[in-house]
C-alpha cells in the first residue's frame, strides 16, 4: 500500500521529466534476491532486466520509463522493503590521450618468435620493454604470466594471430553474448590492415592501415574502437604465457554502463579470474563498484585500474579505491607523462604509456598513448594482492 501511495504522490506532484532517449536505469540491491524485488517493480511499474552479481543473485538492474524524474524515483526505490541500496546506472567513457607521431618500431615489421607465436620484431623490442626490464625480469626469475587475465574493454580481435592461442571465453556484455566478446561486429565493413605505412587512427592510437581504413575508424562512432585488443597484447607482451578473459563493458564509441562493468567485475571473478585489468576512470564513487572490487579481493583477485588522463592530481575510481592497484603513465625518459593523474591517493605504481606498440584489430599492429596501456605493463598473473 505504502507503495502505490508513493507512486501516486510521484504523479500529483509533478516529479515527471521530460522524455529522455532511453529508459531510467537503477542498480538495486537487494539482498533477499528476486522474490523480494519482484512486488516492488510490480507495485512501482518499474521493470527488473536482470541480475548483475551472477550467482550471488543480490544486484539487479531496474529500468523505468522515460518520462519519470529519476532522482525522485531514486528516492522512492530506496525507500522500499527489502532494498538495502540504489544508485543511478551511469553511462561512462573509455578516457583517451593525445597521440603524438606514431613510434619508429611501428614500422619494424621484421618476424620474429615470441613464445611460439610470430610477432613484428618492433612490438618485442620497443622502449617500454627495457624501461621495465622484461627480459631480465621473465629470465631471472622464470615468470611469463599465469592464470587468467581479464580484460574489461571494447572486445577483442579473436581471430589476431598474436591473441588467439591465449583467449579463453569471455562474454559481450553490450550484446549479452556468451564466447569471444569480439569487437570486429562493431564496424559496418572490413577495413584493410594491410598498410605499408602507420597511420593515425583517432585522437590516441595509431595502427597499420591503409589511409581510407583509418580515416573510416576515425569518426567519432569508433573513437575507441581496437582499445580492447591492443590492451590484451600489451597484457600478452608482459605475461605471455597467462590466458585472456575478454570481457566487453564498453562499445566501439567508447561509451558502456556501469551496469556492464559491475557485470564484467563479478563474472571474472565467478570464472576464474587471476586479474582484472580496467583501462577506465570515473569521478564519482560508487558504492556497488567498490562492493564488486571487495568481492574479488576477497576471492585474492588482483584489480588494476588506470588513474586517468586529466593531466591533474584528483581522485577517480576505480583506482582510486583501496583494493585497486591505481597505475599513472610515463614517457620513455621515466617521467611523468603530462596527460597522466598523479597524487599518492591514487597511484600505487607508474609504467610506460607513450607510443606503446601492441597489437591491433584485422591481425595487425598499432600503438597507443594514455590509459589505454600503462597499467596493462604492471600484470603479473604469479603475484598476490597486497
């Protein structure tokens, strides 16, 4: 009865908005799992599009129509028996840097073998490789990755030859798409990867293609398309011999849900992953994102997480939470990159992220500068969280 009564007080009152593009989203929590959900929605007219924790089944995302005033709404879910939390399902953005000319080894194209796989001679030997002593660091110690990696992203080329042997199954969470959680759908044509030449493609990376397939990838649709793939070869370049979980939160424009994020965190940890690599920042805390990182910390999943491009000392999240191992980027002279956060709050370590060459979508190469890369150089699959 309380219920309805709220509802009619919402309508009366004026707490209607004007129509939106899409229907207001909500994560709710409730920990006595559906059946307590279900008379809610009933009674609110609102609408539960399903579970967010996997298994756990405690976290839901609820959607209502268009024209009410969210933040009202808000208040009246939170305000429900049986929902002990709600929040606002926010639509966040992959952030990128600024890209400088593209690095001379992304015209290295010489063969050679990388641990049983053939790669470019200028992905092996770059910069960033001796600044952070991979060599030494896989020999001294006998280390080239172990366990699974996930890699919460746009996707990723399942079919790049560098990639393919270390894919392990992943999830679309913008399709709801069980398997290679690919990326290549996200364009309407094939591009050719088949150029002599790099060529920028957009405002932070740059990739083998001929000019007419970068100037396509370069509209603003596909801003951030190829971030996923060239994140797990950076992720393979370090750990070679540790398995890539391609988890897809985010689409080729660079937009996804924290919804999907939420979804990506709790499916890695619930199928084994080691690490949970997050090549994203957001200002604002959410209290369901930090749940989710405790929840694979305490299951001893290590979360890295970029600490973002602004170029400003500030905190974001998720690198900036307590679990999360926050990574800032450096130039090739180890130092500070300009676009790179900074401040003792946020970052734990700091890495290479300039010009760094890795792998690209249609089985070629590209580099890439920001948060794009710098933390995927700390991952190590045979550490422990701290």
């Amino acid at each position: 009865m309380k219920s309805r009564v709220l509802w009619v007080l919402l309508l009366f009152f004026g707490l209607w908005c004007s129509p939106a593009a899409a229907d207001n989203r909500f994560i709710v929590r409730a920990p006595s799992g559906l059946p307590s959900l279900q008379p809610v929605c009933l009674a609110l007219g609102c609408n539960i599009s399903g579970g967010l924790d996997g298994s756990l089944g405690r976290l839901f995302l609820v959607t209502a129509p268009e024209f009410i005033d969210p933040n009202a709404f808000l208040q009246i879910l939170r305000s429900q028996p049986g929902i002990t939390h709600v929040e606002l399902d926010v639509l966040l953005k992959v952030m990128q840097a600024t890209a400088a000319a593209p690095p001379s080894g992304l015209s290295d194209n010489s063969p050679v073998n990388y641990f049983g796989v053939t790669v470019m001679h200028g992905y092996v030997s770059q910069p960033a490789v001796t600044i952070v002593r991979l060599p030494d660091t896989q020999t001294t110690f006998s280390v080239s990755g172990a366990g699974i990696v996930a890699v919460i992203d746009t996707g990723v080329d399942p079919t790049h030859p560098v990639l393919q042997s270390v894919l392990v199954q992943g999830y679309d969470f913008t399709r709801n798409i069980a398997g290679a959680a690919s990326e290549l759908p996200d364009v309407n044509q094939s591009p050719n990867g088949s150029g002599a030449s790099p060529a920028m493609v957009n405002q932070s990376s740059a990739a083998i293609l001929d000019p007419a397939s970068a100037t396509y990838l370069g509209q603003p649709q596909y801003q951030a398309f190829g971030h996923g793939t060239m994140v797990s070869g950076i992720v393979h370049l370090v750990a070679p011999t540790a398995q890539i979980m391609p988890l897809k939160a985010f689409k080729a424009d660079g937009t996804g849900y924290l919804s999907d994020i939420l979804r990506a965190i709790y499916f890695a940890v619930q199928n084994g992953a080691r690490v949970i690599n997050m090549s994203f920042s957001f200002s604002t805390y959410s209290h369901e994102a930090a749940n989710a990182i405790k929840f694979a910390t305490r299951h001893q999943v290590i979360c890295v997480a970029s600490a973002g491009n602004d170029g400003k000392e500030e905190i974001v999240y998720p690198a900036a939470l307590s679990d999360v191992m926050g990574v800032a980027s450096t130039a090739n002279n180890d130092t500070l990159s300009t676009f790179s956060n900074y401040g003792e709050d946020l970052v734990w370590v700091a890495a290479p992220g300039e010009g760094i060459i890795t792998t690209y979508p249609f089985g070629t190469f590209g580099a890439g500068w920001g948060d794009l890369l710098q933390r995927a150089i700390c991952i190590w699959c045979g550490c422990s969280p701290a």
